[in-house]
C-alpha cells in the first residue's frame, strides 16, 4: 500500500495549482461579480490538456486517472471552485462523447472539447424531476432524417454560455430504459434559454434553463446506442462525484491556509491567535478533518481506476462526507476570521457561499447515503 502521490502526479498537482494561482485566483472575485468567466480562459486550461483530462490519449485527451484527475480539481479550487467545478462539467460531457459516441461524432466534436473552443454543459435535470433523473420527460422524436427535441431543462451550469449540450431525452417509453443522449449545438434552431438564476454561490457561472422547442438535430447526434442515454449519463457521474469532492477540499485546504496566516498575524488580549489553546484545539480539527477527507477521496478515485466492484459505492460515500466536511471547514475559517471572515475582501465567504451547492449536485447527499444504503441491505 503506498498513500505517496507518483512524481506525474505530483507535477499534475503542481502544475495545476501554479496555474490557478497565476490565472484564475486573482480574477476570481471579479468573475463572480460579472457573473461569467471569461471564454479566453479555457483554451488556456486546454493547453495544459485539461480540456479532455480522462479522454483517451488515442483520441487525443490526456488519459490521466480518476485519481490524478481528482488531484488537478482540488488545486484549481485552491483558486476558484467555481472555475474548477465548472471544467469538471465539461470533462465529464467530453468522456461520455470518447466513451459512448460514433467515431464519426467524436471525430467532429472531441478536437473543439479538447481545445476547449467547444464548452459543453450536461442536462439532465428538469424542472420535474432532480433526484429522480430517470422521470425526466424531454422529448425525443425520431423524423426519419433525425431527432426532434421538446422540453426543458433545469438548472443547467453554462446554459446560454456553452457552445453545446450533452442532453439526455425520452426517446422510448417510461423509466431510464427510454431515455438517449444527444449533442445539440448552441446555434440549433428552437434551443432557448431561461433568465440568469440569482444564485447563493458559483456565481461565476451562468446557470439557466435549457429550453427545446421543437429542435431539429441529425441522425448523428445521438450519442452511442438509443436507450442507454441513463446509463451513459450515471456512469459519468461517479467520476463528477469525485471531482466535485476534490474541488471543496482545495477549497477547504486554501481556507484553512489562509486562516493560519491570518491567525498568526491577528491580535487579540495581549496574543496572537494561534496562541489560544482553544483555538489550535480548533484548527487541529480542521486539520484532522481535512486530512481523512482527502485520503478517503483518493480511495475512492482509486477504487474508480481500478474497477473495483465497490467503487459506486465509495464514490458516493466520498461525496457525502468531503463536501460535507469541506463546507464545515470553510465555515469554521470564516468564523476564526472574526468579522473579516465576513467581508468578500477576504476571500472566505465566498468560499462558504461556493461549496455549499456541492452538497445537492451531481446527486444529493441524501442520494448519496441511499447508495450506500441499498448496497448495505441489499445484500
Ligand atoms: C447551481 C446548480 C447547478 C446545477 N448544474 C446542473 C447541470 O449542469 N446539469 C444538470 O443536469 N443539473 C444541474 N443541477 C441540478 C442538480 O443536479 C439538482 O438540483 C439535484 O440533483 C437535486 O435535484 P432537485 O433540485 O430537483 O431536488 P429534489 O430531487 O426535488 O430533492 C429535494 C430534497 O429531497 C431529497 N430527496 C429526493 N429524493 C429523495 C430520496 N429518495 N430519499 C431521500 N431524500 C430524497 C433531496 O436530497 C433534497 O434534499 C444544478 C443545480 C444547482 C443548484
């Protein structure tokens, strides 16, 4: 058994985390105060091959692991969780395409994803069904020629801002058997868009509703096999569970940095911060917390490289407790902060405001825990 990260993955790290401090911390509140990321920006990240991080290296990706995977969203949250929960989105659009779509679809879209001059958003949710993804009611006609979509998506992080959409649709009877994936351009006749949702945080990203009115796309776009869109659209998600996870421990792992800088300096009765017992009592914790969230997110993404029988299950329970623990640990900087934990100058609140979406995401924690569950009594 060896915890030590491999020097690739150390570099991956490192690289990573220069790049977020250089590129995207220092704009990081100015981006959530527009209200969008610059597009420039992702070509930027493609460069470093981050734009198809677990694509196949035949297809062009960077075929890295989960687990390395893992470890370029927890140091680009170091800088911004939203940027960085933002790209894992667009990675788990561009390996359900490598996974699942016909070489001819991937040969027209994965070299844009890759290069990132392509964003793609994933729509699963509506308006009627979030948890229970599988009564998603979008429609999907077959013309003869292709496919007609109707209906409309909820929530949809890039929506109106991407430049195409992995969309799962009904194109069969009731329940997740009927239900297909299909790639719709931005530009597609009768694709339209809900107003900005005014959000609590990742307020750097547009997250609106995608609406479908009658829109015509070719026999090609669907991806992989009709009927197995659910199937396609859960596999892509144990892997967006992990990065979501890493991204509220680079989070927490900044806050916590920051915290101790800030306590060193901070005076209060006569002492510094860190001098109180009760204090370093404190930080202890968060540091213990810290730690054991990101050695069992590591195992997790580890069991999901391996194919370990386990892995569903070790993803969903990694989710459940690193966000959980990432949110309580930014929540206790911010409060060892005092009153300028409170202020945006400092950086904190937004952290607070930004991981706290990473509980209800890419399946809720009570959704988490029901995987867990059934895989302890179903036995
Ligand atoms: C900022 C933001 C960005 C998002 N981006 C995307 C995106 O890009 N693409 C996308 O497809 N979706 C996206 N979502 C949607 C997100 O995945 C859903 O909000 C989430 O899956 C929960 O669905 P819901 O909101 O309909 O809640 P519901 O499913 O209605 O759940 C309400 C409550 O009931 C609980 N609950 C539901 N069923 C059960 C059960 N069986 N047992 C116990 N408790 C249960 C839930 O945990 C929750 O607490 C985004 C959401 C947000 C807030």
């Amino acid at each position: 058994m060896d915890f030590a990260l491999g020097a690739e993955a150390g570099a991956v790290f490192d690289m990573a985390r220069a790049f977020g401090q250089d590129r995207i911390a220092p704009h990081a509140q100015a981006w959530e105060e527009a209200g969008e990321i610059p597009k420039e920006l992702w070509p930027e990240l493609a460069e470093l091959g981050f734009g198809g991080l677990y694509v196949s290296e035949e297809a062009g990706g960077s075929g890295l692991s989960r687990l390395e995977a893992t470890l370029v969203f927890e140091a680009l949250s170091m800088a911004c969780p939203s940027v960085a929960a933002f790209l894992s989105i667009h990675n788990m659009c561009a390996r359900m395409l490598d996974d699942f779509a016909a070489p001819a679809l991937k040969d027209s879209l994965l070299p844009g994803a890759l290069s990132m001059q392509t964003v793609l958003s994933y729509c699963l949710t509506e308006p009627g069904s979030g948890s229970d993804a599988a009564a998603l009611k979008t429609r999907a006609e077959c013309t003869g020629t292709g496919w007609k979509l109707t209906g409309s998506k909820a929530f949809i992080s890039g929506g109106g801002y991407s430049d195409g959409y992995v969309v799962m649709a009904r194109s069969g009877g009731a329940g997740p058997k009927g239900v297909s994936a299909f790639y719709v351009p931005a530009d597609t006749p009768g694709l339209s868009f809900g107003g900005l949702e005014r959000k609590m945080g990742w307020k750097s990203q547009p997250t609106r509703a995608v609406q479908f009115d009658g829109c015509e796309i070719p026999a090609e776009n669907l991806i992989g096999e009709e009927g197995q869109g659910f199937t396609y659209a859960m596999k892509g998600l144990d892997g967006g569970r992990l990065n979501i996870s890493a991204c509220s421990l680079g989070a927490a792992q900044a806050a916590l940095d920051a915290t101790l800088e800030y306590m060193r300096d901070r005076r209060a009765f006569g002492q510094s911060l860190t001098d109180f017992q009760a204090l370093q009592f404190r930080l202890a914790d968060l540091e213990i917390e810290l730690q054991a969230a990101r050695v069992f997110l590591r195992q997790a993404a580890w069991k999901l490289d391996q194919r370990a029988p386990d892995a569903t299950k070790h993803c969903a329970m990694a989710k459940k407790f690193v966000t959980e623990a990432g949110s309580r640990i930014v929540n206790q900087c911010l409060q060892l902060h005092g009153g300028y934990g409170y202020l945006a100058d400092y950086g904190i609140e937004k952290l607070v405001r930004d991981l706290r979406v990473h509980e209800i995401l890419e399946g809720t924690n009570e959704i988490m825990r029901l995987i867990v569950a059934r895989s302890l009594v179903s036995k």
